[in-house]
C-alpha cells in the first residue's frame, strides 16, 4: 500500500514549514516512532494505537513499518512483528526502534510479560529492515526483576521505551525506562548485555525545569550525544548532551511543546539525505487522542553552538 502526504492547503500569507502533510500517517491510529536510515530510504517503525474511541487505556498488539525515499511518498509494509511472535508476552505492544548491525536487523520493544504482568524489554530480528522479525531470544532481555535499585518504588511500567546507539567504537549502549531512566552496553551479538556492568542508573538532569518521563531516544550529531526524552505531564521534549554515551549530561533544552490532543510525546531524531527530522505523535486525526495517536514530522535544526531551537509542533 503506497499513498503521498500531499500539501497542505494555508491561509493566504502563511508560510508551510514543510512539503508535507501532517500527520504522515493516515491509515492507521500511530505512536511512538523510531526512525532508522538505511541506504537511500528512512524507515519508520510505528505502534499501533486500536483503542476504540473514548477509550481511557491503549490497546496495541503490534508494531508497523513505513518506508519512503523522499518523505513524501510512504509505503505501508504493514505488521512487522506483533506481541503473538513472542511467546513469554501477552499484550501492550510499546514503543521499540529497530537498530542494523551486521547484515541484521534487531527490534527492541516494550512488551507485557505475561509471567509477571509487567513490562519487558524484548528483541526480535530480521534479515530485513521490513521484517519479518522473529524473537531472538525466546525469552525478555530486560525484565523488571532485574531493575530493582534499592529505594526505588515499583510499577509494572518501569521498563519500558528501549533506544539504542551503535557507537564508532562498535560498542552498543541500549537505554529505557520510566521514570527513572537505566542503560545497559549492549553485547556484540546485540541480544544479550554485559552482565558485569550490569543494569546502570542514568543520571539526567532536570530541562527546563521538568522530571524525566520516558521515551528516550539517542542521536549522534558532530561527536557530541544528544539523549531526548518526554519530560513532566502532559509530556513536553527535552534533551541534554555529552562529550560520553553515558554522561555527564548537560541540560540542553526544550525540543517541543505538548503536541495537540495528547498527553504523552514519543520522539526519534535521524538525519536523512543532509537534513535532520524529528518524528513524533500527536492525536489530530479525526477521531484520534491521547489513545488514538498519529505520528507527524517536522524538520530540526542545529545553530552554530550545536543547540536544537525550539521546534512547532504542526496545529
Ligand atoms: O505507546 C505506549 C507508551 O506511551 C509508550 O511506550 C510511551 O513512550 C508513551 O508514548
């Protein structure tokens, strides 16, 4: 299924920021995306919001792809992997982001285990970057049993929202959670962890005056990391950098206000064909909200110090 966003129709005088239409995805209800380049075509990995309208909780069970050469014209692969391809899970298809190394395709996900309700952090892999993904491990790679840092309180969705960096030294650090934020260095084969440094807190710092939600997501941009996630409630986007993939991070900024009809904001930054986007949800559909979302696009920008100004998110 192929479609094009099209233009946006303005008022007279009025400026369109991009040649896109916004939201880009139309067929479906769509959260939390995770962009990944490879060779000339971005793709974009979506959840699947299929909560009935005036619904109060998310129903999702699986997880889409969507790819295009110009940002204009999607492809819909459609599923490409769902909570049924992992056995030990039984529902709550979160947010993932899909990683290429060595000829493979690895997607991390949030997931509920079914043993413990609670969430988990699975990987599924695929030959190719459209699927389809079958679970690499049979098994969790993070569950919340293994999260427990003493003082800490607990709830069934404290590990959630995986991003992951392949650093140009080779060594992967995969980042999650809710509230408080944790990494682990990824081992080589990409689905197990290095035990000995174990889980790790990650130490961030208010931006903007505002705690540490969720949905991280980890870019590179001229040797420098930048780490964003959703901070406070109704959730806002802020990011901080390091000269290290694992801090000191300084508080960088807002990325993005609220985005329209939607308490949470779900984000991922790439850089394709010589120019930075940020994706993201909102709940502009019609019929759409906080549990029926829809993924839009804008373009970022860096100044001369490596500062992200402020981005609109679209009406
Ligand atoms: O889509 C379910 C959850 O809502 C995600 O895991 C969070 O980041 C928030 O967007």
């Amino acid at each position: 299924l192929s479609y094009s966003t099209g233009c946006r129709i303005l008022p007279e005088g009025e400026v369109d920021p991009t040649p896109w239409d916004n939201p880009i995805i139309r067929d479906i209800y769509s959260a939390d995306p995770a962009a990944l380049v490879h060779g000339d075509t971005l793709y974009l990995y979506v959840g699947h919001d299929e909560a009935p309208e005036g619904a109060t909780t998310y129903v999702m069970n699986d997880w889409y792809c969507y790819s295009t050469k110009d940002m204009i014209h999607w492809t819909n692969h459609g599923p490409v992997l769902s909570v049924r391809d992992f056995a030990w899970a039984d529902g709550n298809a979160w947010a993932g982001q899909v990683v290429h190394r060595n000829g493979k395709f690895y997607y991390y996900v949030s997931v509920a285990q079914a043993s413990t309700g609670g969430m988990a952090i699975g990987v599924a892999v695929s030959d190719s970057p459209t699927g389809p993904f079958t679970d690499a491990l049979g098994r969790a790679l993070i569950t919340s049993s293994m999260t427990k840092f003493s003082g800490q309180p607990r709830w069934s969705w404290d590990d959630i929202d995986p991003t992951v960096l392949i650093d140009d030294d080779g060594q992967a650090y995969l980042y999650f959670g809710n509230t408080y934020p944790k990494y682990v260095k990824l081992n080589e084969d990409m689905i197990s962890f290095d035990e000995e440094t174990g889980i790790q807190p990650l130490l961030l710092p208010f931006v903007a005056g505002l705690p540490f939600t969720e949905a991280l997501w980890i870019h590179k941009y001229k040797g420098k990391y930048y780490l964003s996630w959703a901070a406070g409630w109704e959730e806002q986007l802020v990011y901080a950098t390091s000269d290290h993939p694992t801090g000191p991070w300084k508080p960088g900024g807002k990325l993005m206000t609220h985005a329209e009809n939607c308490n949470t904001s779900h984000h991922a930054i790439v850089e394709f064909k010589g120019k930075w986007y940020i994706f993201y949800h909102n709940g502009t559909l019609p019929g759409g909200g906080s549990y029926r979302r829809s993924v839009c696009a804008e373009y970022l920008t860096y100044d001369e110090e490596g500062n992200i100004p402020l981005i609109s998110p679209s009406p």
